[in-house]
C-alpha cells in the first residue's frame, strides 16, 4: 500500500519523535511514504480565524496529492479532521468545489475528490490490522499498565468520519494489547488537552494538561500514549510546566504510539526517536518496567 | 498580500462579513426551531469549569440575535474545539459551530485578534506553515535539528508567490 504522507505543520517542525517512529514502523507493515513537495499548512488551527481559509488550504493539499494520484496519510488528528471535512463539503457542494478550485488554479492544482485521508489509526487498526502487527512483535512490552488518549480531532465530530467512536474509542487499545500491553480505562480518558488555547490561553492549556496527566499518575497508570503532535506535546515537552499549574510533580513517561510500536517490534531507540522525548520515558524503556 | 488584508475592516471584508452574517443565520434558524435549552452542551464543555464558558447560554444569545454582544466579548475565544457539545446534542445543534462563526465575524469586524493567531497567520502568508523548523533539546542537552535525524527536508509550497496569491483571493474575491 502506498500513501501520500502528508506532515502538517507542528510534526515535522518539532515533534519529530511522532515522524521518525512513524518512518520506521509503517515500512515494516509494508506500507510505503510518499514524500511529497509542495504541502502546507492544513488550515485546521486558524479556523476560529476564517473558516474559507481553513477549508481552501485543506483542499489545496488534497490536491497535491490528487496530482500523484495518491491517497493521504495524515498522522495529525487536527489536519486528518480539516482534509476529512474539506472533502465532505466538496464532494457535496458543487458550487464550493468550483469557488476553491478558483482560488487553487494559479498554483496549478484542482480538487477533484479522489484521494482518500486516513490516518496512524487507520492505518494500523483497519487497514494493517492486528494480526499483522502481533506477527512482528519481537519483545512484547510486559506488564505496563497504559493509558491511552486518543485527542479530540481523532473522535468527534462523528459526522465527518472519524478514525475511531466519539463516547468509547478502543482502537488504539486493541493495538497496545497486541504489542503485549496492558490497556485501562481511566475516567479521564476522553478529556480534552488544551493545546489549542495555546494561541491565547497558554496557561489554562497547561491547567487542562495538568488535570489529566495528575489523574493518571494518581490512578498508578505506568505510562500515557498519544496519536497527536499537539496532545503529545502537551503531555510530554510542557509536562513539568503543566504539572505546576495543578501543584504535582508530574513523572508521567509518555509516547507515541508509533514508538511503543516500534519498541515491541525490537527497532533501536534512537530511530524511534525516544531520546526525543521530555518525559521520563526511561521508566520503561531501560527495562524498569 | 499583508496580514490586514485577510483580517481587517476594509472594503474587501464586506464579503466576507455578508457570508459570516449568513451562516450564523442559518444557524440562528436551525437553533430556533431545535435548541430547548437542556445544557448538555454545557455539562460536558472542557471550557467550562476551567474559563465558564456555557455552549448553551451561546446559543441562547444567538437566538435572541446579541451577535454584536457576543463578539465584543472574550468568553468565545475560551473555546477550545474539543467539539463535546457538537457530538453530545440531542438536537444536533452545534454550539461550537457557532463559536467558529462568531469569532470568523469578530477577526472580519476588525477586533483585535487575541494572543499568537496573528503570528501563527503570519507565518502561514511567508511560509505556508504555522512555524518554522525547530531546532530541539534532549534532556541530556544535545541539540537536534530535522537534517541531525536524517528526516527528508521539510514540504512547503514551492512558489510562494503563487501560494499567497492564492490566499488573497479569499479576501477580496466578491462571489
């Protein structure tokens, strides 16, 4: 299988952990990156800004993919959310299609509608599915009690198409338990982490932060995991602040999915980019756990 | 092509402000005729407790037609589009929706915009991302960029010239 790999804005300029775990575990799962030239920014985070730009700028990288004839791979929730409901509104609206493909015709490109979106979770659950993730498992990871958060833009809103269910999402679960770990609900599963107020709330998004990465470490979770450039960075490069603004010495170690992926599959540490991470991930990874 | 153009009170905004004004209007109908005020929305809104924002008194005031009110205010810019009101209405209304509208009206009418979303559009006109590469520190501080980790150079738009013409068409093309 072959995808488009479309970056968005936050991974490849700092999160890189997310896109080096990525770049070494879907290769091994026979699904193979196209990098391409020419993306930009999905629109997503400046929709509260003009909702036309957020809905021309997610086509126009559609349309990059389009002119290879290639589906997208969107690992971020926020850009796999804004070319889900670009598509949505221009598949349905003719009128639309024609005004945006207006605006995207100086660049030499079209929204035409062929290419799919899909993304990490996509991927892994549907379209690689679990038994040929189990068949690469090398060292599965032993008792680790893991709490997964699947962020916002992942699970809602249904209507658009989203990779997982709004009220009970398990995807994500069924994978960690498949890579030999061990999966748990917490209360706070489905709250949000704030990252988007980052633009003008900076402090209460680290208060949202804080909240749920405290009632995780209180619940005696051994670590978190994420599937979002925005969520992780929250809970693992700004851990320390967030855990200041809830009054915790929070020591959470949290990673990508793609990392634990990688890990059970035996891939060396430095190419899953877990040198990378803020948090103390060493909890886990030089075998405490 | 300038951050004003996209954002501010002139001429070319008329357009804009007209078709904001006629969203918030079909939403105002849709809310009429479905919203009966159970304050679901506000039960499960991530905004709530933390900046007390209410998607249902929101909604109420869209009703009653306060948009001026409501876009002078601060308390729509606490959302934090988690979209918990969306999926959880009875009535599929979408209280957020309506937040996206409202604040798209507030940038049009020239307010100011608050805290980095000038940056962040800013820097989406020069570059076509939110930011630019950022060089990062382990906690064993060593410094990494995306060449150290042997990632593929970064994707952007290849002539920026075209891509910014392509965003100011959105501000000023009369449809």
């Amino acid at each position: 299988m072959k995808y488009a790999f479309y970056p968005g804005c936050v991974m490849p300029t700092e999160q890189y952990a997310y896109e080096l775990s990525i770049r070494e575990v879907m290769p091994k799962l026979d699904i193979e990156l196209v990098s391409l030239k020419g993306f930009s920014c999905c629109g997503e985070p400046l929709k509260s800004v003009n909702q036309m730009l957020t809905l021309s700028l997610a086509a126009r990288n559609i349309a990059v993919s389009e002119k290879e004839g290639l589906d997208i791979f969107a690992p971020c929730p926020m850009c796999h959310l804004a070319l889900s409901e670009a598509k949505r509104i221009l598949d349905s609206d003719p009128n639309m299609k024609d005004r945006v493909n207006n605006y995207l015709k100086d660049e030499d490109l079209i929204y035409t509608g062929t290419s799919d979106i899909v993304h990490t979770l996509d991927l892994l659950h549907d379209i690689i599915g679990i038994e040929k993730i189990k068949e690469l498992v090398k060292t599965p990871l032993k008792d680790i009690t893991i709490a997964s958060h699947y962020g916002c833009h992942t699970i809602r809103p249904k209507e658009i198409g989203r990779p997982d269910d709004s009220e009970n999402p398990e995807k994500m679960d069924r994978i960690l338990e498949a890579i030999g770990g061990k999966s748990k609900y917490y209360p706070e599963k489905l709250d949000c982490c704030g990252g988007l107020l980052n633009a003008n709330l900076p402090e209460s998004a680290l208060t949202k932060t804080g909240q749920k990465l405290k009632g995780v470490q209180e619940q005696g979770f051994d670590c978190f995991v994420d599937i979002c450039p925005w969520c992780h960075r929250q809970y693992d490069a700004r851990q320390a602040k967030a855990g200041e603004t809830v009054a915790t010495k929070l020591e959470v170690p949290v990673f990508y999915l793609t990392q634990l992926i990688g890990m059970a599959f035996g891939i060396s540490h430095d190419k899953l980019g877990l040198n990378l991470n803020q948090s103390p991930v060493e909890k886990i990874i030089n075998g405490g756990k | 092509m300038s951050i004003t153009d996209l954002t501010s009170m002139g001429e070319s905004q008329t357009q804009i402000k007209k078709e904001i004004n006629d969203r918030l209007k079909k939403l105002q109908d849709e809310i009429s005729e479905f919203c009966y005020q159970c304050a679901k929305c506000t039960s499960g809104c991530e905004a709530h407790k933390l900046l007390e924002l209410e998607p249902h008194k929101i909604v109420a005031l869209l009703k009653r037609g306060l948009i001026d009110e409501m876009i002078n205010s601060e308390v729509i810019w606490t959302c934090m589009s988690c979209f918990k009101c969306r999926e959880r209405c009875p009535q599929k209304v979408a209280p957020v929706e309506i937040l996206f509208a409202l604040k798209n009206m507030a940038v049009a009418s020239g307010k100011q915009i608050p805290g980095n979303y000038t940056a962040m559009l800013q820097s989406v006109l020069s570059i076509g991302l939110l930011q630019d590469i950022k060089s990062v520190t382990t906690k064993q501080n060593k410094s990494y960029s995306r060449s150290d980790l042997g990632l593929p150079d970064i994707s952007k738009p290849n002539d920026p010239s075209k891509f910014q013409t392509m965003l100011s068409k959105l501000a000023v093309e009369k449809v």
